[in-house]
C-alpha cells in the first residue's frame, strides 16, 4: 500500500456521515460553502452575514453533512431538496437556472442535490464515498425516483473550456429529447465552438462522478453571473444507477434501510 493510500484509509475511518435540519450545523455547513465558493472561487453569494453563504432554500432542504470524528470539523457538505419540499419552498433551485416543463411531467418523485463542496484538506476517494453512498442511503429511503442538479464549470477562460466539456458530455451523455430542458441565460461570448481537432478537456471530478453514476445531461448550458460559471443541468434516473455503483453503495444502504 502506498503512503497516499495509507492516507486516504485513515481519512475514510474517521469520517462520518448525516443528514441534518439541526440549525448548528446547517451553520456549519453554510460557513464551509462561503470558505469554497466565496473565498477560495470568488464567487458572488450576496452574503447578508460575513462567512457564511445562506439562502431561502436552506430552510427546506436536508441537510448532509461529512465529519472529521478526530476533530469534529465538518469537512463537506451537499444539500438535498425533495419534491415535497420544493413545493414549500416555491420550486427547486434549478428552477431559477432552467425551464424545468418536461422535468415536471416524469412520473415520480425528484429531490435536487446542490451547493456540494469538500474542504480543501478532504478533497479525496475516501470522502467522495462517504457523500455518495450517505445520498444512495438517502434516496432509497425517501422514495426518490430522479435526482437532479446543477454542474459547475468555471469560467475564468471566458468560456471555451465550458463550451468544449459540454460539447464532449454532451456526445456522450445526452439525454432524451423528454429530459431536455431549456437555460434561463445563454452562456455568454462564445456561441459556436468547434470540438473538431481539438484534444480533449478534462472535465471537473465532480462532474465525472456525476457520470460515473449513471446520470445525463439535460441540454445547454445557463450562464451563472452570482457563481461566475456555467451550470448544466444533470439527471439521474436512480432505478438505472451504473452497475458497479449501485452494487457498491445501494445495497449496503438497502440493507441499513431494511435493519
């Protein structure tokens, strides 16, 4: 075993997962997703207090939280917003992004997964496990059908290196023309790239993991002045999650479900 593998073993054993509504902690929460999105990105929150990024969403939505147990820091967080919830709180997040009509009509019930971000100290295998299979634990239980969200992808070029990764999922995972859906806000500066010729661009770990899953992308992407980046719409159908990973995380969280 390497000593980067070492590593990342001790990590994963003294991390813990959950969900969470408990005030304090979703203030801990809100106060990592200032230090990542804010600090360490620039991105423009509005933040009405210092440190901490809070919106009207977060009254509705639950909570997941990862902890380091040694010192009982929270070292990333996502937060879920179920369609029941979404009702309460007037539509998803999403909503404000994309025309979400024909996401609307699927049979089912959809929970939208945003505002995930790691601790710069955390960004591993080990915690990225952690947040999937705490969320395959959370969809099993509450009856979810899809699960939408918004992916990031910078734009500090100005907006070819979003365009060629959207060009590159796009080719690859498409959805049906009955998923698609449409941006409130055309992506800025570039409106044709070629991908012709062109050597592949990595695309963001986050989104690949999106992928890994089973999930497809819904379309264009909208142009996010407040983040300074372009969001495409993902979704995934959780009856078709990839083999190797519903085998690994839906069956451990069917079993906890069922005891």
């Amino acid at each position: 075993m390497s000593a980067e593998q070492a590593r990342s073993v001790s990590t994963a054993r003294r991390l813990q997962a959950s969900i969470t509504r408990e005030p304090a902690l979703v203030e801990a929460a809100q106060k990592l997703r200032y230090r990542v999105f804010s600090e360490e990105y620039g991105s423009d929150l509005g933040a009405t207090t210092p440190g901490i990024d809070r919106d009207s969403y977060d009254a509705f939505c639950d909570h997941l939280i990862v902890t380091d147990s040694r010192t009982g820091e929270l070292v990333a967080t996502s937060r879920i917003l179920h369609q029941r919830d979404a009702e309460r709180a007037g539509g998803f997040y999403s909503e404000g992004e994309f025309e979400l009509a024909s996401l609307h009509r699927l049979a089912g019930q959809i929970a939208e997964l945003g505002r995930t971000c790691v601790h710069p100290d955390y960004r591993s295998g080990a915690t990225i496990s952690l947040l999937w299979s705490s969320l395959a634990e959370y969809l099993i239980r509450e009856q979810v059908d899809y699960l939408i969200g918004c992916a990031s992808i910078g734009m500090a070029d100005g907006g070819l290196k979003a365009w060629r990764i959207t060009q590159q999922l796009q080719a690859r995972y498409l959805t049906g023309a009955h998923q698609r859906v449409r941006p409130r806000r055309d992506l800025p500066h570039l409106t044709h790239v070629s991908a012709s010729r062109q050597a592949p661009v990595q695309i963001p770990p986050l989104i690949r993991a999106y992928m890994r899953l089973g999930a497809r992308v819904c379309g264009e992407p909208c142009w996010d002045p407040d983040f300074r980046c372009a969001d495409l719409l993902v979704l995934l159908e959780v009856s078709r999650l990839a083999g190797r990973y519903s085998r690994h995380f839906m069956r451990p969280a069917e079993a906890s479900a069922t005891c």
